[in-house]
C-alpha cells in the first residue's frame, strides 16, 4: 500500500508518468516500512498469539532471523536514501525509523498506548515527504497529500486496535478502544472513518484528479454503510452491549478497512497517472 502511496505521491508531484523516481522511492519506503513491520512482529509474538496465531507461529519459527531480517530492510532503505544524496530524504528515512522504533520496542513501545496514531501518521506521511524532498516540490498541496495519507494510516491504526482489542486489554494496554470502552471505542472510529471523506475530496480537487477517484471514493462509503447498516442492531442496542458481537464486528470492519484502504490508494496512483 505504501509502495502505490509513494508511486502516486511522485506521479502527483513531477505532473506526469516519472517511473524511475516513483520506483526508485516507492522502493526505499517497501524497505523502510516492511523492515519496521518485521521489527514489530518480532517485539509483537506474544501479543499476536492471540490476534492473529498464524502470525505468531510465523514470528517465533524465525527465530532470530526475523530481528536480522528487519535490520536488512532498514538498511537496505537507509543505503538507497544515501544514494539520492538528498539530505532531507535522508533525515526522513531517520525519522521514520526512529518512530518505528518508538512505536515497537520496549520500554516506550508506543503501540501499546493512546499515542499510537500519531506515530501511525508518521506511517503515511514520511513516504509523501520523501518523495517532496527528492523532487525539491514543497507547496500546499504536497502539504495536504501528506495530511490525508498521514491521517489515514493514524485511522487505520484505530481499526487495527478493534482487531486487537482482546490482546491489547489481556496485555494492559491503553490503546483508544480500550480507554473509552468498545463500544464507545467503535464509534469513535466510524466517526474517524468519516471524517475522512471531505479530506480526500479536497485532495482530489487540489490535484485535479480524475472522476474515478471520486466514484471510488464512493463506492467505498456505501460498502462501509451498508455493513453498518446491517449491523445497526449490535452498534445501537440499548443496556448492556453484547461483547462478543462488537468484538466480531470490530475485526470483520478492521478487515473491511484494509480493503477500503488498499482500493483507494491504488485508485490515488492510477488517477494520478491518467
């Protein structure tokens, strides 16, 4: 996803089909972030145990291996940072590793706290600010591109907790979900996930981007209102909140989510080229 993000980002910002810098940065973030992902799955085994077993199990078969796969990978994007010989990229490759750092490993390990999406944001922002300082493009618009995806991945990061939930309250976490309560912790999110919309509009007329990104965007509110929807029963049930069932709809919308997420930023890339 944040591979799409950064190939946009660069076609957005050279205004016009540039492959070998959209390439080239889109691979120094697949590097940095994925290297910052394995570094989380490493410090996350235990918790994952109960979210998500599968990749627990992965993890821990590892071993080792997977701390030394993650070193790889942020190296691998620090040494193509140098490459460009542009400080500012070089500086945001650090930033972002510093947060990815802060966000995993014990004992400030920021995912388990209520900061989690404003380290999240760095997730999204960081690519677009790469991509600004190579191409030596900052305006208002670039500003706005790095707030939406910024913002985007800090939601993400909310419907990732409703996935988690349990693991996170077994653990002590104090995620948002788990400060407000499920429930409460839920529509705080939809709400979130709303807000999202005008934001994207806005980028969308900043960059005068093409129809499909507008009927995209819509498609995506209906399906997410229609599964609300449907399940208006467990969100508005009045006296005591079946836990479970909020517990199955949180993970089946972070799910939800991840799609939503996926098809808008390849719908961003794709419009951004036509």
């Amino acid at each position: 996803m944040l591979f799409m993000i950064t190939v946009g980002a660069t076609f957005l910002t050279h205004r016009s089909v540039a492959w070998f810098p959209a390439v080239f940065l889109g691979s120094i973030v697949f590097c940095l972030w994925s290297g910052l992902d394995a570094l989380n799955n490493v410090f996350d085994a235990d918790l994952d145990a109960i979210s998500d077993p599968s990749r627990a199990r992965y993890t821990k078969s590892l071993g080792k291996s997977g701390l030394f796969i993650a070193i790889i990978l942020v190296t691998l994007s620090s040494s193509l940072g140098i490459m460009t010989m542009v400080p500012l990229v070089i500086v945001f490759i650090l930033l972002g590793i510093f947060f990815g750092i802060l966000y995993s490993v014990p004992p400030i390990r920021l995912r388990q706290t209520v900061f989690k999406p404003v380290v999240n944001f760095t997730v999204g922002a960081v690519p677009v600010l790469i991509v600004a300082s190579f191409s030596s493009t900052f305006s208002v618009s670039i500003a706005f591109l790095a707030l939406l995806i910024g913002v985007t991945t800090s939601v993400n990061s909310l419907w990732e907790d409703l996935g988690d939930y349990t693991s996170d309250f077994s653990s002590g976490a104090r995620t948002i979900p788990i400060i407000l309560g499920l429930k409460r912790g839920l529509f705080f999110t939809v709400i979130a996930g709303y807000c999202l919309i005008p934001l994207m509009v806005f980028v969308g007329i900043v960059f005068q981007l093409h129809i499909i990104y507008y009927f995209i965007i819509l498609l995506a509110t209906v399906f997410i209102s229609l599964r609300l929807y449907r399940n208006r029963v467990i969100l508005f049930k009045k006296g005591k909140a079946d836990t479970q069932k909020l517990l199955k709809l949180g993970d089946v919308l972070a799910k939800d989510f991840v799609i939503v997420a996926l098809i808008q930023t390849t719908s961003l890339m794709v419009s951004s080229v036509i």
